[in-house]
C-alpha cells in the first residue's frame, strides 16, 4: 500500500502509537533524570546512586539488541507492550528502592533500561510496518516532535512537583498513569486498513 502522510494522518493507529510513545517515555524521563537525586534521597551513596543511574542506561543497549533479533518473529506491537510494562514495573520499583531492599535497586535498572531501549526500537519499526518506507521520515517528523514536547516537559515538571513536596510521588503517579494508557493506546494500535478498504 502506497501511503500518502494525509492518509496516515487519518488513521486511529497514528495517534494510538504517538499516545503509547508519550506514555512510555514519560516515565522513562523521569527514572532516568531525578534517579540520581532520588537514589540519594533515598539512603544510597553518591557513587551507588551514579553506578544504578548507569546500570539502567547501558541496559537500555541490551534492549536495542534484543528486539532486532525478536522483531522478526514476534509482531514489535507486542514487545512495545512488553517494553512498556517493563518500564512501568521498573519505575514502581525506582519508587520504592532503599538500601535495605537492594534487589529491587538492581532489578529496577534492569526492566526499565530494558523497557527504554525495546520500546525505543519498536516504535520505529512499527512506523515502518504500518505504512512502509514512503513516508516514515513523515510520519516519524510527526511523532517526534509532538511527543518530544511532552516527554522534555516532564523532567522540569517533576523538580518543579519536589520543591513543592519534597518527593517525586506525585509525578511518579503522573508519569505511572500515562504508561498504563501508553499500553491500552498500544494494545489498541492494530495494523491500519488501507485507504481503498476504509469508507
């Protein structure tokens, strides 16, 4: 099917993954930003805190990898599902790591890099496989942006929520909530019908 970018502008599918998008890396800023601080808040070193915050970068690599070689056999709407979660359930244990539940401290870099770096490469590929190369410089100038203003707003939003509070719940519960929708809008975001099919 020959895509034009008006044509994929009118799908349910577009705005259901640029929604999934949001969600994910919403949340994803904000373990990924406030993490050291948050780590320290929390009773960790300064050092311990810098090796946690790297751990769940450097993870996000092993994400990358993983879905090349799992995107041909597995449709990439179900590992961005998959991603997502990882994320989610990652950020829940970002929340509540100390010191004194130091298995969550390795564990959460572990599901939310991971999450970061398969989601990261799904979305792309789901572009691609919606509406093919044509116009997937288009449609991903779309996304980006749009998702981008949303995903940079969130770290200034979440120092702005601690100087007023004094701890990262509230965005932590923003951020949560947006994820949960993100998996909905992906789960949602089926293959779009091809113009001469839609009425």
């Amino acid at each position: 099917v020959r895509w034009t970018l008006a044509d994929a502008l009118r799908t349910p599918a577009l705005w259901l993954l640029l929604l999934a998008t949001i969600g994910t890396f919403s949340l994803w800023q904000v373990i990924v930003t406030q993490g050291p601080l948050h780590l320290q808040d929390r009773g960790f070193e300064p050092d311990t805190a810098a090796f946690f915050y790297s751990l769940a970068i450097g993870l996000s690599i092993a994400g990358r990898f993983s879905v090349a070689a799992l995107g041909d056999i597995i449709e990439p709407r179900f590992i961005f599902a998959f991603a997502m979660l990882c994320i989610l359930v990652g950020g829940v244990l970002f929340w509540f790591i100390s010191p004194d539940v130091m298995w969550a401290a390795y564990l959460y870099p572990l599901l939310a890099g991971f999450g970061m770096g398969a989601a990261y490469i799904c979305e792309a590929t789901m572009v691609g496989n919606y509406w093919g190369p044509e116009i997937f410089a288009k449609i991903r100038g779309v996304i980006g942006p749009i998702a981008v203003l949303f995903e940079a707003g969130v770290p200034p939003l979440a120092g702005f929520l601690y100087d007023l509070q004094g701890t990262y719940l509230t965005i932590m519960i923003i951020t949560g909530v947006a994820a949960i929708l993100g998996i909905f809008a992906n789960l949602l975001c089926t293959p779009p019908k091809p113009v001469e099919r839609r009425s």
